[in-house]
C-alpha cells in the first residue's frame, strides 16, 4: 500500500469507519448521534393549528370529546378511541396540550428503544444501515403544494399510523422471547402497556394490538420446546459427541433461556399462566386507561362494537379504486410478504404465533390502504410494507432445536428436514426480498405523487419543531395560540355566535371546524361526520339522536359537501330526514346554514311520521326523494324556502339547495330544473354543493 493511502487511512474517523465496515460494531459515537436523529424525527409533535378542513377539524374534535368526557360507545362512535387526539398530536387545538405531549413523549420512547433493541439482531452492519435508512428515506415526502402550515388543506401522510403497526410488530416479536427473569417480566409489562394505549387510540392499532397479543399467546402454546423433568433428562439425555451440534452463532432475537423456566419443571399449570398472562394483562390495562380517559368501565363493549359497526360500512361509504399500476404493484409487495411468511413458517420454523401477527398486520395495511386507494392511504400501505420486510425477512427467531438440553453442554441434533438447503442461506434470500420489497414500494409511492414530492427541508422543519417543544414549550405555545386565533378570525360566524349563544350546537356536515374555531357549545350527534354513518345502525343513532327531544340540540349548523361525487341523500341520510321534520332555517353565514328546532318537534303527530327519503332502496333501484312538507308547524317554525334568507350584510339573497350529481342512476328528484348538465338542485335548507372527500 503506498504511504499517502497508509497515511490517509489512520485518519482517526476514517480508522473507526473501515473498523466498523470490517467488524460490523458501529461505534458509539455515530450510535448516540443516529439515536438521537432518529428521536427527534420520530417524535411529531404539534406543529400546525387546525382548521375547518375535514381532517384537521376532526383531529380537533377527538380532543374535544376528550376534554368533555363524551363517552365512547355511548355519546362517540367515531374511528379512534378516547386517545384518539395522540395518534394526531401534530395537530393543535390547545384543549389537552399538555396530556398530548406527554402521552407522545412516552410512545415515541417505546419505539425508539424497541428499534434500538432489533437493531441488535439485525445479521449484519449493512442491513442495519438500510434498516435506518428506511426511516429517513420516507419522511421528506411530504405536500409540496400545500406546505404546512397553510389555512385549508391538511397536506400530511398520517406517519402516526405507519409508526404504531411498528411499534405493535416489534413489541410482540420482543414479547415471543422465552425468557423468565424478572427484568424481562418487567420490560414485558410495560410493552404490553404500551400495546394497550396504542389500541386506545385508533380502530386498526385496535385490530392489530389484539392480534399481537393473541399472537404472543399462541407463539406460547405452540412455540415452547417443552423439557422433561431433571431425573428424565440424565436419562435420556445423550452423552457428550465430538460430532454433536453445538449453539456457536451469533444469539438471535430469541435466545434460548439460560435458567430453567416453569416450562420445564411443571407441564400444566405453569404453561397455563403462561398462556393466558399477556390476554389477562393486556385486559387489565385496557380497562385501566379506559377509566383513565374518563371513560365508564361498561361503555368498553360498546366501543368494541362500535368498531366492528364503523368497519362495516365503511367498505361501501368510502371506497375509492386504485389505479391498475398501483394495484398490481401492491399485490407483487402483498404476495412477496406473503411468501416469506410462508417461509418463516415452514421452513424456518417461526411459530405459528408469529405467523399470525404477520397475517394480520399484512390484513390491515391493505384495507387500510386499498379500501380508500387515495394517495395519502396508498402511499400508508407502501411506508408499512418497506419497513415489514426488512423485519419479517431479517428479524430471525432462535428455533427450538437450538436450546440447550438441560444439564448437558451440547445442543440436540435437530430433526432431519426436507427444505433444510434453503434455510441455510437465509440471509441472501432475505436481503433479496427486503430490497425488491422496499423499491416495489417507493415505485408505488411515486405512482400517487400529484400533489407529494420529495422536500429535504421537512425533516430540518420536524427536528426544528421538536426541539422547541422541549426547550422553549411556553413560547411555542403562543405562536401556535397565534395562528389558532388568525384561523378562528378568518372562520368567525358572528351572526351564528349571536343567534346561539351557549346554547348546544351540532354540526351536520363533514366538517365540524367552523363550531369549535367559534367556541360554541359543540354537542355531537353518535357519527359526527355525515361520511361516517355508513351503516343502517349508525345512521338509525343518528336520527334517534335528532329525534329525542332529550338529546337533540337546539341548533345545528349545516355545511355540507360532495365527496367522491355521492349524492349528499348518501351520507347520513336518516340524520338528514329528521333535520328536515324537526327543523327549519334560520340564517345563512358564509356558506354556513343554522337550523333552529321546532316547537312542535318531536310530538305525536309531527311530519316526522312521514319520512321524506326512502332509505330502503336496492342497488340500481330508484330513489325516491319527496319534498317535505309542513302541515303540522306555523309557518314561523318552518320555512324549507331559502330564497329570503340572505348570506351577510348587503348580500343578495340566495336560493341554497343539495348537489346531487347526475352520474347516480335513476336518481329521480321531484320538479327540479336542471341547472347544468352534470348536477341538479334539490330545495332543501342545507349548504352548498361544495366540499372534497
């Protein structure tokens, strides 16, 4: 080697890198340096105010929900649960600030450590490079056309979601691990706690965090290599071999336990607790930060229920179709996961606990991602799906054979096995896998690029955000405060504010951020969002809710919306039928309609015995839409004619009716005027036809 390059290697950084490339230590600088990035990246804490957008308005309310105490499965049947406001804590509302960093702070904390952990088994140092890679790869996509913070579109991929199916996955691949120590029981609860909170705040960390627990139990059941007793074992055991099989490699993510467990000194009871402890745990927990939300203790199966009734419909309310690039791209990434499941199973003799676990967050992410094929779900699927097959491809687990027989220095002989060549080179098919897995899904994410692109400057901006959060929070809270107040002037109702006044309020529409921007007394129907009443049971909550005078509210300010170009009759329609008895306009206030409440809502011979919207209709079927009538309420309670109504001082009045698209077939609305060739105005005291899904 010539002397400048000898001279330019014992550079002393340069020295620590060529050692680490040869030795595959990382060195302990460069590891505090990529923990610390990888935390301050991670952790997303509130950086934009919301507005009356849809998403942003709804983060807002699960905060709302929150701070009154709205009970879920009761008052609430919405796609989070009483935490929901933390899996969107990058979202301001200023209600529970201080509980929504907090709460961030400590899941962050379990992730970042359980990717430390798994760090650690990776098989090599490039694979660990890739595995870090993943993580600053992905964040700079962003909206370039709508850069945060702006004033109307939430222009965000909901990392929050990408981030719970990985903390979820690796928790239940730390809990697989046969250790009985007490440290490992102690780390193990608090994993289990953190599963717990993550399935408290949304539907699918619901799904998934149960079947991770189930998962653990029946890696348990069916994984543990069960030993004989001690006089059995002297017995049977085999005696020293210079040919045996010894446990000479690198330990993998689930060494074999040193001490002897209960497994192996009792062969009922001890398995038994075994078993059932992570399911029983993992209740308990539930139950606690259920009550610890403020939440009633039989108000729980209800909400179970309730995500099995939001889940139901949604197929059907909110399906979008992928594009066929898309698609196929996303079956090619589902069928390789897939297959490498297989694998693990058959060949590597995984567990079938570990199977399902993968199973079911494969599941989720594609019905995530695929039901509503837009780019920011599509885009969900193809983030989890990168980061899934570095781990089911690379995170190995120690198989049975590999324990060591109790009181003898060498490991069994393993059974003999067909497609023993192939598990052999694990390492090789795995890297193959992951790395086609990982570009298949940045082709995908490229496909759904029209308004995201790559922006190096949002992880500068995330890092910057956090940064304040933890040195500066009392200022950060007031420029926050600022921009809060600057959206609330810009969607300020003062007609509305004047006419209410603490009375309570619901919003009938899609977007509910115009009723808290203005500080009203905000009382939600069960389904908050006209989209979200996708089921007969929900919507039939609805219009109860409407129809009793014990919870209707005395106004209800409507905006509503097109989306995905449906008929608006599509979205809550029972809801709608009800304010249409029950109700009658009052003023219009910048596209915003406020209904007052009959006097004689709700009696035995109100117009509500007579529906005006025939909800029982067959696909393909006409609907029939009457025109409601008002024969049993004085013409001051009831007025379904905008036309002398007017929107703010000097405006001209307006007449205000339902878009329905013409794309519907026989949609059959009774003498009315076509205003256009693609839509027609149906009478009623409701908004614009204006909105986006």
């Amino acid at each position: 080697m010539p002397a400048t390059v000898r001279s330019f290697t014992r550079w002393p950084l340069l020295e620590k890198l060529l050692t680490f490339s040869r030795s595959g230590r990382i060195p302990s600088f460069i590891a505090v340096a990529a923990y610390l990035f990888l935390a301050l990246t991670i952790l997303d804490l509130p950086r934009q105010p919301y507005n009356a957008s849809h998403d942003l308005s709804s983060h807002a309310t699960f905060e709302y929900y929150s701070a009154h105490h709205l009970q879920y499965g009761k008052d609430i049947y919405q796609n989070v649960g009483p935490y929901g406001y933390i899996h969107y804590a990058e979202t301001y509302s200023g209600l529970l600030n201080t509980r929504k960093i907090l709460f961030r702070l400590l899941s962050r904390l379990g992730l970042l450590l359980l990717v430390i952990w798994i760090n650690r088994y990776l098989p090599s140092s490039w694979m660990k490079i890739c595995w870090w890679t993943l993580f600053v790869v992905f964040l700079p996509i962003t909206d370039t056309q709508n850069p945060l913070p702006h004033t109307l579109i939430a222009g965000y991929l909901d990392w929050a979601q990408v981030f719970a199916a990985l903390t979820i996955y690796l928790g239940a691949l730390f809990l697989f691990q046969p250790r009985n120590v007490p440290l490992f029981r102690s780390l193990s609860f608090c994993v289990i706690l953190l599963l717990a909170f993550l399935a408290l705040t949304k539907h699918t960390c619901f799904v998934m965090a149960t079947a991770a627990i189930c998962a653990v139990s029946c890696q348990r059941l069916f994984r543990w290599q069960l030993r004989p007793p001690k006089e059995e074992s002297r017995k049977t055991s085999d005696p020293p071999d210079s040919t045996a099989i010894t446990n000479t490699e690198k330990p993998s993510i689930l060494d074999p336990p040193k001490a002897e467990t209960p497994f192996a000194r009792d062969f009922g009871l001890s398995r038994l607790i075994a078993v059932i402890s992570p399911l029983v745990i993992y209740a308990a927990l539930i139950v606690a930060l259920w009550v610890d939300a403020a939440q009633h203790p039989l108000n729980l199966p209800s909400y179970i229920r309730g995500i099995v009734l939001f889940s139901s419909g949604y197929n059907e309310a909110m399906a979008l179709s992928p594009t066929p690039a898309n698609l196929v791209l996303g079956l090619v990434v589902l069928a390789l996961l897939l297959a490498r499941t297989a694998y693990n199973f058959l060949v590597l003799k995984q567990g079938a606990g570990r199977s399902l676990l993968e199973l079911s967050l494969l599941y989720v992410a594609w019905k995530h991602g695929f039901v509503r094929a837009d780019a920011e779900h599509l885009m969900t699927y193809f983030f989890e799906t990168s980061f899934f097959s570095i781990l089911f491809s690379l995170a190995i687990l120690a198989p049975p054979e590999t324990a060591k027989a109790p009181n003898v220095g060498q490991a069994s002989r393993p059974p003999p096995n067909p497609l023993r060549p192939l598990s052999s080179v694990p390492c090789p098919l795995s890297s193959v896998l992951a790395v086609l897995s990982t570009l298949l899904s940045l082709s995908g994410i490229w496909w759904n690029s029209d308004n995201y692109g790559y922006r190096l400057g949002h992880i500068p901006e995330r890092i910057t955000n956090n940064l304040s959060w933890i040195f500066s929070p009392q200022k950060t809270t007031a420029k926050l405060d600022a921009q809060l107040n600057e959206v609330a002037r810009a969607w300020d109702l003062p007609r509305i504010k004047a006419t209410v006044h603490e009375a309570r309020v619901d919003s009938f529409g899609n977007n509910p951020g115009p009723v808290l921007l203005n500080r009203l007394n905000y009382s939600p129907r069960p389904m908050p969002v006209a989209i979200g009443a996708c089921n007969e049971t929900l919507q039939r909550a609805n219009e109860a809710f409407y129809r009793d005078p014990r919870t209707a509210p005395d106004y209800v300010i409507c905006y509503l919306g097109v989306v995905d170009e449906r008929a608006i009759v599509q979205q809550d329609a029972l809801a709608l039928r009800a304010l249409l008895d029950d109700y009658h306009p009052l003023l219009i206030e910048k596209g915003h309609v406020l209904l007052g409440r009959n006097k004689a809502a709700g009696a035995p011979n109100s117009v509500s015995a007579r529906p005006s919207v025939e909800d029982h209709n067959h696909q393909g079927g006409p609907m029939h839409l009457a025109t409601p009538t008002a024969a049993d309420d004085s013409p001051s309670d009831y007025n379904p004619d905008l036309s002398g109504l007017r929107e703010g001082e000097g405006a001209e009045g307006e007449r205000v009716g339902v878009r329905i698209p013409r794309t519907l077939p026989h949609i059959e609305p009774p003498n009315v005027p076509l205003q256009d060739k693609r839509s027609a105005i149906l009478p009623l005291p409701f908004g614009r036809g204006e909105g986006r899904g």
